[in-house]
C-alpha cells in the first residue's frame, strides 16, 4: 500500500476549486504542501459569518419548519417534510465538521505532518510514488470536482422552485398564520437568494473532510503496511533488544498519534456514521420514491448524491476497519516470532506493553463505537433495512 503523487493531486484540485472562498481554520497550502491551521483572528470574520451566520440561519428556520409540522402549527406537504429534512441533515453534518476542525485545526495539522515524516523514516525520505492510476485516485478527484459543481447546478432550481427553507417558513408558516408583515416578506424573498453561500461553504467542507480523512487514514495504513513488511525480514534469532526497539518505537509514535489526536478523530468519526446513515436513507428514499414529486431538474441532484455517499461510505469505512484489522495481523506475527526470539521475556513484556490501533467513534470523552469488522457489517445492514 502506497500513497501516490495522484491521490495528493486531489488536494490539490480542491485548493484550486474553492480558492476564491475566505480563509478557514484549517486549509490546505498548495505551495508547502501541508496542512495550515489559522488562528482565530480578523481574517476568520467572513469564515465566522458565513458557518455561524448563513449555515446556522439555514439549520434554525429548517428546525422551525419541522417543529411546527410536528406540533401542527403548520401543514407542510410530505415533499417538502423530506426535502427540509435532507437541508437540516446537511447543514447539521457541516456545521458540526466546521466547530470541530476550529477546536481541532493545529492538532489535526500537526498529526498530519508526523504521519508524513514517519513514512519518510521509514521509505528513506520517499513518501508519494510516481503517477500510477489507482481507484482510490479517481474518487477522491471525482469527489471534488461534484462537491465544487453541485452549488450552482442546484442552486437556480432551489430558488425558482422555492424549496430553500425561507420560502417554506414564508408560504408555509407565516403568511397562513397572517404574521409576514411586508417587511418580513420581503427580507425572507431575499434571504432565499442568499442561499448559494451556505451551499458552497457547505460542498467545500464536506470535500474537504472527505479527502483529508481518506488521505491521512490511508497514511496511516501505509505506516502499519510498511511495519509490517519489515516485521517480515526480521530474524529473531539474529536480532539484539536495540534493533527490537527500533520497530517497535516506530508502532509506538505511530501509536502517540493517534492517542494524542482520539479527541478530533472520535467525533469525526461518530459524525461521520451517525450522519451518513442519514443522509443515505433520505437520499435513497427521494431517489427511489419520490421521482415524480419532486421537480424534475431539482430531482436529478438526489441519484448522483444517493451514488455518492454510497461510494464514500464504501471506501471511508473499510479504510477504518483496516486500521485495526492490518494492525491485529501484525500484532499475531510478532507474537509468532517470539518464539523465535533469544530474549523471548523481553519481547513477550514488549508485546504486552502494546496497544492495539483502532479508530473509535463517540463525543466529549465517551467512545460509541469501534471501527472494526462486525462495525463494518452492523453499519452496512442498518443501511440496507
């Protein structure tokens, strides 16, 4: 397992693609090829605005639409019930992502550069291989350009159809209840034309969360790779304690890492499967039953989603499930070799010593979840009933 020059493209073309938005707290720089946390400062207004400004005006007016339709102050149609649910679904997964990268950004940046300088020790300094076509490769660059497309192409029919969440609190809520003075008419009319700010925002954070996680997991996956590929060359009966220390220091920092950063990747995670749940049933659900409700141009967006978070589930998910699985495989082989080791106490009180890499998926502290093979296979069943 390797990372190539054309997975790290994909970063690439996102930095290129939302370019001419505002600063954020964590960015990808281009020119040093690293990840760049910014500080909260001036520059971070506009970021500030439009997440708490124009996502958090989205997620209150789709959270009173649905509360009244559920106490009966309102009557909406079923289309529009699932349609502002699939809003909220959305606005709630990136307004979580966009707080949790703020507290996050320098420790996700900083783990992100030791994973890279640990593959550098360990592949002499040569981390990304020459161009090679790979899968992987092709999703995360396709992922990209549909996150970077699908603002505008949505955009002109959410306004002309009028499916934003002001225009269903205006026709669905107050002008019914004879509460939307002209004023107010006609700020929540403009206020719909403002909504291709959250969308990008949005798109831009969601392919930013995609892409990075795919990446730095599939680092990680390098790293043990490589572990244990050398794990293979060794000879036990030829080898000194120092020379067992070296690798077992390398699963060690790589062991560090991710214990030091367990507080942004828990929540990442949690998020991640609680929320793709979610939003793949309300996707495969508009797509399969409501294709003659909902307007036709609009209703084309909802196959390509309900495609799309379908094909990042199947690689984001099993990519964490092999964290522990490759990790175990290791583990068993050097267990193995302690048979054949001179200082079999010493190596036996090493392996001990050892923690089994995992990702975990829970909130302030309290794991959910573990990501491992009957996690995998929970997740996609509960998806398919």
């Amino acid at each position: 397992m390797v990372v190539t020059c054309l997975m790290l493209k994909s970063l690439e073309n996102f930095d290129t693609s939302f370019s001419y938005l505002y600063p954020c707290p964590l960015e990808w720089d281009k020119k040093s090829g690293k990840l760049v946390c910014n500080k909260v400062s001036k520059k971070l207004i506009p970021w500030i605005l439009s997440v708490f400004g124009g996502m958090g005006s989205v997620f209150i007016f789709c959270v009173v639409l649905l509360g009244c339709q559920l106490f009966g102050v309102a009557r909406l149609e079923f289309s529009n019930i699932v349609l502002t649910m699939v809003f909220l679904c959305l606005v709630t997964y990136a307004i979580s992502l966009e707080i949790l990268y703020l507290f996050y950004a320098e420790d996700c940046s900083h783990s992100s550069h030791d994973c890279v300088a640990q593959v550098k020790k360990i592949e002499f300094g040569q981390i990304f291989t020459e161009f090679q076509l790979d899968p992987l490769w092709i999703i995360l660059n396709l992922t990209v350009a549909m996150f970077a497309i699908f603002p505008y192409f949505m955009y002109p029919f959410i306004a002309y159809f009028g499916l934003d969440p002001f225009t269903q609190t205006l026709h669905n809520l107050l002008i019914p209840s004879n509460l939307a003075p002209p004023p107010v008419t006609y700020a929540l009319s403009a206020l719909r034309f403002s909504v291709v700010a959250p969308l990008v925002k949005r798109n831009r954070i969601l392919s930013f969360y995609a892409v990075t996680t795919t990446l730095a997991t599939h680092l990680i996956l390098t790293l043990i790779s490589n572990l244990s590929k050398a794990t293979e060359k060794l000879y036990m009966t030829r080898i000194s304690r120092s020379a067992i220390d070296t690798y077992l220091a390398r699963y060690q920092t790589l062991q560090v890492i991710m214990t030091a950063t367990a507080e942004f990747t828990a929540p990442r995670t949690a998020i991640f499967m609680f929320l793709g749940i979610i939003l793949s049933v309300l996707m495969n659900f508009v797509t399969l039953k409501m294709h003659g409700i909902v307007p036709l141009p609009f209703f084309a967006f909802f196959p390509i989603a309900s495609v799309l978070v379908v094909v990042l589930i199947g690689v984001m998910l099993p990519m964490l499930v092999d964290v522990y699985e490759n990790c175990g495989e290791m583990y068993a082989r050097w267990k193995y070799l302690v048979g054949r080791s001179v200082d079999k106490k010493y190596l036996r009180r090493r392996l001990k010593a050892m923690r089994m890499l995992q990702f975990y998926g829970g909130i302030n502290g309290y794991n959910i979840c573990m990501c491992k093979r009957w996690t995998k296979l929970w997740y996609y069943g509960v998806i398919l009933s």
